[in-house]
C-alpha cells in the first residue's frame, strides 16, 4: 500500500536546502543519509513493519531534523508542523499526517514509544551512539560545534547529563535488532565519552 502522495520537486528541494544549513554540523544530509540506512537495513533485517508503516517511518525521517535550531526547543514540534503542513496540502489522511506527527516528535527522546514503529525511529536516530569509535568522535565534535557559541563548562555539564541519562536507562535501544548490533557499543562510546568529558573538567 503506497502512500498515494505525488512527488514534489519544490519540497525536496526545501529539505535538502534546510539540511543544508551552514549552521549545522552534525545534524546534515550525511545524519538524515546514516538514518535512511539504517532504516532499509532494519526493514531488509528485521521484517515487523509493514511496507506502508515502512513508509511512514521513512517520511518521518526525512523531517524529523527539518527544523533545527540550537538556540531553540521546539526543533522537532517545527518539523512535524512542516510534515503535517505539506502532507495535509497533499491530501494524506488526518490520521497518517497525526502518525507522522507523532513519530517525528518520538525523536525528542521525552518518553517511552509507544509502539514498534515509534521504537524503531528512536533506535534509529539514536543509532549513532553506536556508531564505530571514528564515527562516534566526529559526531561528538560536530554537536560541539554546533554549540560553539556555548561555555565549555557548561557545554561539559550538559553533555555529560545527557550521556549520563542514556546510560541510566536499563537498555538505550528498545529494539531487539539494535539492541543486539549497538548496545555494547554505545554503552562503551558512552562511558568513554564521559570519561573524556570529566578530564576536560579538572
């Protein structure tokens, strides 16, 4: 079942540009590529979602970050009102411009998801965390960058409580495939990164 949406030049054109950004350095067109990656080789892996579902999770995805502002908190509720604003005009149904809505804002990281299509965009956007130790560095000094404009004390402090967050949750992937192929991982960057972070203190 297809989503029934026809392609539109303009938009596309409006997402790469925004991805484009020059204020952005990790959250690009090379993020939103790893994010489509992964999602085709959890679909080829992981055959739970049904093509449709796969669909909209792609959607999501490809607006998840549209909108980002450092300075700002309201990132992922501008891009889902982007979403719901171009697929509304499209003639999607309400209830799937909602879904959309929904999975775009499950990437806040706020709450638990509430099914497997929400766990696996979650997975996914946390999939860097996973990420091999060169990778992981780059993603970790591009965040830095995009926060040039904060202290460094308090950039440390703030990190460091968001890492610290991940690794007190009793897993960071909620599905069984990322869990199995990144947990261990991430769990290691984590901790390291931490470690890192708490020598750039003293």
């Amino acid at each position: 079942m297809a989503l029934n949406i026809i392609p539109d030049r303009d938009e596309y054109v409006r997402l790469i540009s925004a991805y484009s950004q020059s204020h952005r350095s990790y959250h690009t067109l090379k993020h939103l590529s790893e994010c489509l990656e992964k999602l085709d080789w959890a679909i080829s892996e992981y055959q739970v979602l049904s093509v449709y579902n796969s669909k909209l999770v792609e959607v999501a995805l490809w607006y998840h970050d549209a909108v980002y502002q450092p300075q700002q908190n309201q990132n992922e509720q501008n891009s889902a009102n982007w979403a719901i604003e171009f697929f509304s005009k499209s003639g999607l149904p309400p209830e799937k411009c909602q879904l959309i809505r929904s999975l775009i804002l499950a990437t806040c990281h706020r709450q638990t998801p509430v099914d497997e299509m929400h766990r696996l965009i979650v997975d996914i956007d946390l999939s860097i965390l996973g990420a091999k130790i060169e990778r992981f560095q780059e993603y970790e000094s591009q965040i830095r960058q995009e926060y040039y404009w904060v202290a460094r004390s308090i950039y440390t402090q703030k990190r460091k409580e968001l890492l610290s967050f991940f690794l007190s949750k009793t897993q960071i992937y909620l599905t069984q495939l990322f869990y199995e192929n990144f947990e261990n991982r991430a769990q290691e960057n984590i901790s390291r990164l931490i470690e890192d972070l708490n020598i750039k203190v003293i």
